[in-house]
C-alpha cells in the first residue's frame, strides 16, 4: 500500500499561483532561501508546476487560470503563509534585498515570536518567525483581553 502523505511530503502543503512559475522559482530562492526540488514544463516552454522546500516544509506551485486566481490577478492578498526560519533579522534583510515589499518590519509579539511580513513580486504574503520565547496559554489569554491601545 503506498505511504500516505507520499515519502518527502508533509501532510498539508500550500499550492500557490503565480503568472511565470519559472521566475517565482528563481526570486522565492533569491529572497527566502527555498530550494527547488521539481520544476515540471507546461506548454510553450513555461513551467506548468513546481515544488519548493525550506527545511521540512515544501510549497507546490502552478499557473493561475479561470478556476484559481492569484493575488496579482485579483489585486488583493488572498492568504499569508507562517514560516518558521532561524536567524529572523538576518532573513529579513535578505528578502528586504531581493525587493520584498515589506508590511511589518521584524518585531516581537506577545506570542512568543520575532516576526516579519513582506509580499512577493506577485502578491502573495509571507510571513517569516523565529520563536523567541515560551508564553503560556494563560498568558495569551490574559493578553488577547486586554483592549487594544491606541498610539499616542
């Protein structure tokens, strides 16, 4: 019987869409540190789909069409994506280089993690940590029902 998730597959792995797979390739390696692992061709020499890894994680990636949309087609984020790295700050600086747009610029939140966020050249969102510091469930709670304050 065949092992199920297949060997080298972890049991939930997000597929993304870009307009030029080849050239998310490239950037997301530039940018995040991925390693491509398959690129399969699809018609007229494009890449028709493509799987990444980082660690043990892995992402799976194809064209959009008139089914699946992306973010640069529909001009809105249609998902971020959580990626724990280790050497948060020096990440963030190398996907600040390769020409991440940034939305949050590292800092530490009350969770227990030093995070970041940026969007990809197509759009998609994602956010990088590195966990800090244990925070018990008890003080998350006591946290989330604090009202939120307002900048002075």
């Amino acid at each position: 019987m065949p092992k199920n998730p297949p060997e080298n597959m972890p049991r939930i792995t997000p597929y993304l869409h870009y307009e030029d797979v080849g050239a998310a390739l490239d950037w997301l390696s530039r940018a995040f540190g991925f390693r491509e692992r398959l690129r399969m061709p699809g018609p007229n020499g494009t890449v028709g789909h493509a799987e990444m890894e980082l660690a043990d994680g892995v992402i799976m990636m194809g064209r959009p069409d008139d089914a699946y949309q992306n973010p640069k087609r529909l001009g809105n984020r249609t998902q971020s994506l959580y990626v724990y790295v280790d050497g948060v700050d020096d990440h963030f600086q190398r996907a600040r280089a390769a020409g991440a747009t940034v939305i949050q610029e590292p800092k530490e939140e009350f969770w227990g993690d030093r995070f970041y966020s940026v969007e990809d050249p197509e759009g998609h969102q994602w956010v990088f940590a590195q966990h800090v510091r244990e925070v018990s469930p008890e003080e998350m709670r006591e946290h989330m029902q604090q009202p939120a304050q307002q900048p002075v």
